[in-house]
C-alpha cells in the first residue's frame, strides 16, 4: 500500500480532537476535523474545506439472524434513515 511520501511521527499519536488541534498548532501535521469542531477565526490554523467530489462514508449494521436485539435494530435503522435524509 503506498503512502505517498507520508510517515507518521510514532511520538505524535492523538485521537482526541483538541489535541489534534493543538498538535496542528504546534506544526506538529495536519489532520481532518468536523465541520462542526471548526473554531472560525483561529490563530495559527487554516481549515480547508474540501472540494466536489467530496469524500463521502458508507455506514452498515450488521447483526446475526438469530439475534434477540432484530427489533431494536431495526429501530435504529429507521431512525438513522429519518435523521439522514430529512436533512
């Protein structure tokens, strides 16, 4: 698999996002953020936003068929569904 030049620095790991953000600060890489992290003016970060094609993630459930939980799984999916595309 090639990583394009990339290397992760095995002393920089993070996974909480302000911590993300202050290692950006610190020149320390870069990282992608939810647009709904974004703190708009900040000193010392730039938020690129991405252009068309814009990536995009697929979510699936799966559980057994014998599964006492079909019910609520069910339910989740059809609330997934209402809050994803009501928007």
């Amino acid at each position: 698999m090639s990583n394009n030049g990339a290397e992760e620095q095995q002393d920089f790991r993070a996974t909480g996002l302000e911590t993300l953000r202050q290692m950006v600060k610190a020149e320390a890489g870069i990282t992608f953020m939810p647009k709904i992290a974004i703190h708009e003016p900040e000193a010392d970060i730039n938020y690129i936003p991405f252009v068309n094609p814009k990536p995009k993630r697929t979510i699936g459930l799966v559980w057994r068929k014998t599964s006492t939980r079909s019910q609520l799984m069910n339910r989740v999916i059809s609330l997934l569904t209402e809050v994803v595309f009501s928007n």
